[in-house]
C-alpha cells in the first residue's frame, strides 16, 4: 500500500484485476476497442464476470467508459497494464533465453511470475538476458548449462511444493543448494 498524508491507501491491483488491464490495452492495441466479449474470452471468465469487474476497475479509477460503453485505460490503469507487460516480457525472455524452456510453457510461466516479480527482481532478470546476449562467455556457459540439464525420472512428489525431482530435497529444506560460497565484494 502507499500512504501518502491526507489520502486514501490504495492497494495495488490484484493479478485478476491486472489481467483485464493487460487484456484491455492489448486489445486496444491490436483492433482499437476492447469490447466485454473479447476480454471475456482473453482472459477466460463470462461476459458477466468482466462486466462486474471493469465496475470495479472503474470505481478505482484504473478504467472509463467511451461513449459506446467501451473500456478505456485510464492514465493509471495503462501504467499498470504496460508495467504487467514489461514484466511479462522479460521473465518470458529470461526463461526462453537464458533457462531454454519452450516458448509455450515459458508463456504460461511468465503468466503466473508477472504478478508476483518486483520490479527490482525484473531489472536484474533483464540485465542478465540484456548480458547473455552480449557475451560469449556467458553463451559458452548457457550451452554447457543445457547439456548439464537432464530431464528427471519419475520420482515422489514434494509435500512442500508438489514438484518432482531433485529438487524435492531442496525446497523441503533437507539440502542445502550446492552453490560455490560468495567472494567478498
């Protein structure tokens, strides 16, 4: 929340309400208008549903309403469309670019790490691609990462995270990572 004297807090949107947002102004983009029916089927929920929730993007000033009763972004709402997009955008590039994850299972990744990837975290995921592609040595290394990674075996699930694999041990706590120790800066 952000306080400032003398004004209401405002919560940040939630990841549903940052979803119409995205839908809206890349509708918009693409055709000129976002009508509820499009958005419906972008984000997958009834017409009914973006009805209800556009009232509410509206009542927190984040949308309005052209003469037609098409959804506008207001200048708020853009800003946090655009900034879910960036984003987006650079989680996806760091997952197909530097992880090599397909680019299908990197979109839906991206999806679920858009809302929740703090701005600081997202500065250095893009200076990390923004590196990668600027440096050999770091290619040379994503290319032995990629032969270093192996798909695993069936395995039991974790009850921590409900993943499989090696990294059971790791998110229940068992193991510490093996990374090398830091050098002091």
């Amino acid at each position: 929340m952000s306080h400032t004297p003398g004004a209401r807090a405002v919560r940040a949107p939630s990841s549903s309400a940052e979803h119409y947002l995205r839908a809206i102004l890349e509708l918009r983009e693409e055709r000129g208008y976002a009508r509820v029916v499009d958005i419906a089927t972008r984000v997958g929920v009834t017409k009914g549903t973006v009805s209800l929730t556009l009232g509410q993007l509206e009542r927190r000033g984040l949308v309005r309403f052209d003469a037609a009763r098409f959804p506008l972004l207001t200048p708020a709402g853009r800003r946090v469309a655009a900034d879910v997009r960036g984003r987006y955008t650079i989680v996806q590039a760091f997952l197909t670019q530097v992880l090599g994850l397909a680019p299908e299972r990197a979109a839906a990744e991206a999806c679920r790490w858009e809302h929740v990837v703090s701005h600081e975290v997202a500065d250095r995921i893009l200076d990390l691609v923004r590196f990668g592609a600027a440096s050999p040595a770091f290619t040379q290394a994503l290319e032995e990462f990629r032969r270093f990674h192996r798909s695993c075996g069936p395995s039991l699930p974790c009850s921590t995270c409900a993943v499989s694999g090696p990294v059971e041990s790791y998110c229940a706590g068992r193991e510490p990572l093996p990374l090398p120790p830091r050098k002091p800066a």
